[in-house]
C-alpha cells in the first residue's frame, strides 16, 4: 500500500516532475494542445488563444503577487505598455517582430522600476495602491504621448511572420501562443525551485526574517518585479495582436482584477494554479451561458443582453466564494482529493 | 485672478464630495483596518436609489433625503453582516480582496438594474447660480461645501465625546483589549459599515444634484482615494479635508496644465505622498513590532 511521498534528497524535492505518471500526463496535455488547432472549429480556438495569452499574464503576476507577496492592483499597467511596446516598434518603425517581442519585455520591465521603487518602502495595502495609482497614470501618459502612439485611435497590429514562418492563420498563431505559455510555465517553475525563488518566498513569508538571512530585500524585490513585468508585457503583446488592434480601451482595469482572480482561484504562489485558475475564469462566462440555456430560451436571451455585466458579476462572485470557502484555491482542493483519494477511509 | 478663484472654488466643491467619499473609506479603514474598495460603488447606489425616489415617489427634497439615508444605512449593513463579517479573522489580502470582488459584483448589478444612460437628478434646487463677488458659485456646490464642513464638526464631536464614539476608536486601537472591556466588536464594525455608507452616500447625492448620475460614477470611488492616502487612511476628519486639497490640486492642474493632467493630479499625488508620508499627513506612524 501506498503510505505517502516520502523525498530522500533536496534534488528530488525541488524535482521539476516528481512521479512518472507526472510525466505522461505532462505529454500527453502537450500533444492535446499540439493538436488542438486541427481538431477544434474557429469558436473553440480563439478560447484556446486567450487561454494561451492569460496563463502567460497570470504566470506574471504570479511571480510577483504570488511568490514574492507583493501585491499589484495595476498590472494591467504592464499589459498595456507590453502591446504599445510591440505595436510601436513593429507597426509604426516596422522592426522585425522579435525586436518587437523583445521591446514588448523590456519597456514594461524598465516602468515596473519606476513602480518598483515605491515598494522598497512601503507594504501591503500602501503598494497595492500606489500600483493602481500606476495603472491611471500609464493610461494617460499613452493618451498624452499622441506623436508616438496616435492617442485615443490607437495603433492597428499585423500577426507577425518570425524565422520564416508566418502566423498569421489562427492554428499558427495558436502555435506561437503555446510555445510562449509553455516556455513561460517552465520559466517560473524554474524561478521557483532556484536560489532567486526561494529567496522571493522567504520575502513573501516574512520580509524581516528573509532580511535576517541574508538577502537583499531591494534587489530581490526589483527583480520580481522586473520579471514579473518582463512576462506581463509579452503577454501584453501577445494580447494585442490577438486583438489586432492596440488601444487603451483595449485592456480595461478589470484585467487586473481578473487577473487577481484567476490566482485566488487557483491557488495563490503556485504555477499550475495560475493555469487552472485562467481555465475556469476564461471559460466560465462560456460555461454559465450553456447552463443557463439548458434551462430555458428566455434565460439565455437574458444573458446575451446583460452579458457583459453577468460576466463581471461572475467574476466578483468567484473571487468572494473562493476567498471564503476554498482560501487554497483550485490547487489546495485538488491536494484535498488527492489526499483523500490515497488515504481513504482514514482520515490521514 | 478670476480664473483662479473660479477654478478654487469649484475645486472645493467636488473636493468636498471626495472628502466626503474619503471619509467614508477613513471610518471604516479605523474601525476595521481593511480598505473599502467598494466604496464609490456603494456611493453610486445611494445615488441611484435617490434618484428612484425622486422619480418615483416624490421629489420632495426631505423624503428624497431620508429614503436615500436609510437605504445606505440598510446597504451598509447588508454588506457588512452578509459579505464582511464571515471573513472576520481572515488575513488583509483575502479581506480587501472580497471588497474588490463586491466592487466589480455592485458597479455590474448596478448596470443591470438600472440602465446605462445619464440621469439628472431633479430636485428642484441646487442647480440655481449665486454670485458670491462676481463669481458665479451654484447653491448645490455651496451646500456641499457647508455639508462637509457640519459633518467633520460633528463627526469630531462624536469620536471626542459620545461614548459609542470612544468604543470605536478603542476597538480601532487595540481590539482585544476593547473586547475585554466589554465592547462589542461587531457592532462596532456594523456601525461603521453603515456610517460609512451613509457619509459617502451624501457625497453621492450631491454628486448626482451638481452634475449626472452615470455608471461611470462608480470612478468618484477611485477618485476620492488619494484623498484618504493624502489625509491618512486611519484619520477621519484629515481625510475630509485631504478631499478639498485633492480637489482643488485636480481643478488647478486640469486649469493650468491640461485635462489629461486633471484625471491623474490625484494619483501623481499619492505616490508622492506614500513616498514621502505613507500614512499620511494627518495619520497615525504604523509601529512594527518583530
């Protein structure tokens, strides 16, 4: 009988992929996603493709609100500086769109500095605040800035053609989609289980016992900023040529919010967290609407009037029940069946 | 000279109406030491409920006033026992989160219920222009002003000597002690919620009298906030007045500088604020312990 995961060494606690049966299901999600663009019509995709953009954005946030304990009310902020980055350089200077990816990266990495000093002094609730006061401002600088940005009317976007391949077909850029989210996923999951991640979680836990260890609070709280800012803006950029078209309506304040959300809900500070979070809180307007047509005509014409505003009260929805009764997220319950699956009919 | 003092007077009069809002943010971060981000959102049902009153019932000025007091009396409690108090206990982020999830719930309830367009609100009065030196000041904009200046009066005369006053800010010192002394914690969490309400509901009101109700109202929530950073999130009577500077620095800004300057005046102040004062000019220094 199986009586628990018992871990020998550090290697095989920070073990990316700890069990085989890990590894299979890893594979075979991938090739699913791999061969998703064949399988599925125009509708299913384009929910694949936002999926895609918002595990890359939530994976982001993640670093930052998740790891490190900083919470950020403006992360929107970076979304929209990520697009305006990319639609700038390769729309209006018509640079490569790596250049452009590349700018998308490091213009909002080089803001989250700016936003970033703040934290060196302040906590909680006083950083939240200054982020959202971040957010207001970025969205007027970008109107102000009218010879670089064409204001208001914003900026039109192409999908891009990279290493002789052109994405502009949906599957292709489904493809590009998953290869970023991927590489991401990996990315953070590495951050996690080196030497800078723990020293994020050790800030997150308790700043000034971190501080007593040896670690430099204003580097390390820079730098998840920076990185966390880095992944937003490409996903910023991913979001923008997903909507073709790049403006400060475009990526509205509740962005942030649901970004928030699909971390709450998925469990904060954890990776497949975040991309179980994005799955329910992308599909669920989705899901919502097939059940309430099941009831009845009249219900989903209701839904399709007030859809946006339904969807939004979903959201606040999800996050109070979550917050209130599942505090661990998607990922604490799934730890919950795990365990009890494993153990029954003991209790431990 | 005369465009300044137009632009000064007209900042003290939506200064107001964020000193109000601020104050409602201030009672309850002092009672309960969670930020409201709910706040605007419940101002602008206060509002709306005034206007329903007013189109509906009757549009006498007193039975306007007393239905939208008791309906944010009622609002306020509502939220606090259904939404606030089962996460009593709760760490700050999981608290403020929920207010942010019931911001986003109320605005969108708010759209539902009511519809998308702008509304005046028609009471027959406050839109009348006096001229005070040449200068053109609307009546609703002075009672504003005078609202606000009554109710730091005697919001300081409570907290100073009404014995409900002194067990909020016990509880907002030290709960535990307060507890042990005989204080009710969650009555007086309930008060605040429901005090809160209120003041920014008459913020609200008056938002709606001088200008139009909208569901963009909901960003007057947003708006007062540098109001409360400015005047310390913990001080009642300094975030009301934190509104007036808010105001008048918005007006000058947008006057001198541009309208684009005006919608982050505010929020250009608060960074420097928290910069320079985290917990604001009037607020109390957050000690920590090890």
């Amino acid at each position: 009988m199986r009586t628990g995961d018992y871990k020998q060494s550090y290697g095989e606690l920070v073990a990316l992929i700890d069990s085989p049966p890990v590894w299979l299901w890893s594979a075979v999600l991938l090739l699913a996603l791999i061969a998703a663009p064949f399988v599925l019509n125009s509708y299913a995709l384009s929910f694949l493709m936002i999926i895609l953009i918002t595990v890359t954005g939530a994976l982001g946030l993640n670093i930052l609100t998740g790891y490190t304990g900083l919470i950020s009310l403006g992360h929107v902020g970076f979304l929209v500086t990520g697009a305006y980055a990319y639609a700038v350089l390769v729309s209006r200077y018509h640079m490569p769109p790596l250049v452009g990816f590349l700018g998308a990266g490091v213009v909002p990495a080089l803001a989250s500095l700016i936003v970033g000093a703040p934290s060196l002094r302040l906590k909680g609730l006083y950083l939240a605040i200054t982020t959202l006061a971040f957010s207001f401002i970025i969205n007027t600088v970008i109107l102000e800035m009218r010879w670089l940005t064409n204001g208001a009317r914003g900026i039109q976007v192409q999908r891009p053609e990279m290493f002789g391949i052109s994405f502009d077909s949906d599957a292709a850029f489904t493809y590009l989609c998953l290869a970023i989210a991927a590489l991401t996923l990996l990315g953070t999951l590495n951050i996690r289980r080196s030497r800078v991640g723990r020293a994020f979680v050790a800030i997150r836990d308790n700043d000034t016992a971190a501080r007593v260890m040896g670690i430099n609070l204003h580097a390390y709280k820079l730098l998840a900023f920076v990185t966390s800012a880095f992944i937003t803006g490409i996903a910023g950029a991913l979001y923008g040529i997903y909507l073709s078209f790049v403006s400060v309506e475009g990526f509205p304040f509740l962005l942030s919010i649901e970004a928030l959300a699909i971390l709450i809900v998925g469990g904060l500070g954890s990776a497949l967290g975040a991309v179980l979070g994005t799955v329910l809180i992308v599909l669920l307007p989705e899901a919502t609407r097939l059940v309430f047509s099941l009831f009845s005509a009249q219900m989903d014409a209701t839904f399709a009037t007030g859809a946006q505003e339904l969807k939004s009260m979903l959201y606040g929805l999800v996050i109070i029940l979550f917050l209130r009764f599942q505090p661990r997220g998607l990922v604490g319950a799934w730890h919950d069946i795990k365990r009890a699956w494993v153990h029954w009919p003991l209790r431990y | 000279m005369q465009y300044l003092i137009q632009l000064l007077i007209s900042g003290l009069a939506i200064g107001a109406i964020y000193g109000l809002i601020a104050m409602g943010f201030a009672v309850i971060y002092k009672s309960t030491g969670l930020v409201n981000f709910a706040q605007g959102e419940m101002t602008m049902i206060t509002a709306y409920i005034a206007w329903t009153i007013s189109t509906t019932v009757s549009g006498n000025v007193f039975v306007v006033a007393i239905g939208a007091i008791l309906a944010a009396v009622a609002l306020g409690l509502i939220i606090e026992r259904l939404v606030m108090r089962p996460m009593l206990g709760e760490p700050v982020f999981a608290t403020v989160m929920v207010t942010i999830g019931l911001a986003v719930i109320l605005r969108s309830a708010i759209n539902f219920i009511w519809d998308a367009y702008p509304h005046g609100l028609e009471l027959g009065m406050g839109r009348g222009i006096v001229h005070l030196g040449g200068i053109g000041v609307r009546t609703g904009q002075l009672a504003v002003i005078a609202t606000l200046l009554l109710l730091l009066a005697s919001i300081w005369a409570f907290f100073r000597y009404s014995k409900v006053g002194v067990a909020m800010r016990a509880v907002a010192a030290d709960d535990r002690t307060a507890l042990l002394m005989g204080i009710s914690a969650t009555r007086v969490h309930a008060l605040a919620w429901a005090a809160s309400s209120v003041i920014a509901g008459i913020g609200g009101v008056f938002f709606a009298l001088s200008y139009d109700l909208s569901p963009a109202m909901f960003q007057l929530g947003l708006r007062a906030f540098p109001a409360t950073i400015l005047g310390g999130l913990d001080a009642v009577l300094g975030s009301g007045l934190g509104g007036l500077l808010i105001g008048i620095t918005e007006n000058l800004a947008g006057g001198y500088l541009g309208s684009g300057m005006k919608e982050v005046a505010g929020f250009a102040m608060i960074i420097v604020v928290l910069m320079v004062r985290p917990f604001g000019i009037f607020g109390e220094r957050d000690i920590e312990r090890v």
